[in-house]
C-alpha cells in the first residue's frame, strides 16, 4: 500500500503518454476526482477557520 501511494505521489508531475481518447478522458477524470476530494477535504477546515464563533462576544465592554 505505502509502495503504490509513493510511486503515485512521485508520478504526479511526469508527463503521461496518452495514446487513445479513452485514455484521456480517464486521465482527466482522475485528476478531477482528486480536486474533488482536496476540496472536500480543504473546504470545511477553510470554513471552520474562518467563521469563528465567539459566544462571549456580547459581553465585551465596549
């Protein structure tokens, strides 16, 4: 398992040879399928840290 996730991280900026239309299109939707799940994963962390509730921000003497 840690031998393929290394050699798919490693491959990340090779150039791929693509030889059929149907090569492609899965190269194309396995790299958007990996955006997907980076946004999926980086959008609720994004959320959390940037809406912040402060429930004792009434009470502040102003």
């Amino acid at each position: 398992m840690f031998n393929a996730m290394s050699e798919f991280f490693a491959g990340i900026g090779r150039a791929v040879h693509i030889g059929t239309l149907v090569e492609y299109y899965d190269y194309i939707k396995a790299v958007e399928y990996l955006i997907c799940v980076g946004f999926l994963i980086a959008f609720p962390l994004f959320y959390k840290h940037i809406i912040k509730y402060n429930g004792d921000s009434d009470k502040h003497k102003k």
